[in-house]
C-alpha cells in the first residue's frame, strides 16, 4: 500500500510493536481490508527507516529481538574492514619508506 502515513508510528497507537521483533518494528493490521480487491492485509513501518522489503527480510527482523539486523550488519561490516584497512595502511607506509 503505497500512501503516506499522517502520524508518526512511534506516536500511533495503531501501530504494534511485534513482541518477538526488532525494537524498530512496526505494523498495523487492517481488519477490515478486501483482500480480492488488492489490499494489503498489514503495513509493516520501521523507525530506522530500513523495512523488510522480502520475506526473507522480514524473518530476520523477526529473529532480531535486541537490534536492527541491518544496522548490525554494517556494524560487523565496519568492524571486520578496519583490521583490514590499518594492515593495508601499514603496508603501504612500509612500501613507501624503501
């Protein structure tokens, strides 16, 4: 459902927080949608700004109950890289010296 949403979800009562999910994660359920007619059962909101786009996505979000699994990633993405880069930096500053 593709529209813009008047009140922010942290605000909207509206909007459930999913006991077992991401602290980010928020839905709201249209009880009374037509679903033959094309529309959506729920809408699926994220305070971060990074919501699932596959179901894929969504399990993960579902199996992250203390963190964004996205932001996490790029945490350990960040971390990993930097050993990486000052080894590289070493490297070059050796190669440079000779």
């Amino acid at each position: 459902m593709a529209g813009t949403i008047e009140t922010h979800p942290a605000e909207n009562s509206n909007w459930r927080k999913h006991k077992n999910a991401c602290p980010f994660y928020r839905e709201r359920w249209f009880p009374c949608n037509d679903v033959a007619a094309g529309e959506p059962m729920y809408q699926v909101f994220c305070l971060k700004g990074t919501p699932p786009v596959t179901a894929e996505e969504q399990a993960k979000c579902f199996r992250s109950k203390t963190c964004c699994w996205r932001l996490a990633n790029k945490k350990q993405t960040k971390t990993d890289a930097a050993p990486e880069a000052a080894r590289e930096a070493t490297e070059e500053t050796s190669l440079s010296s000779h």
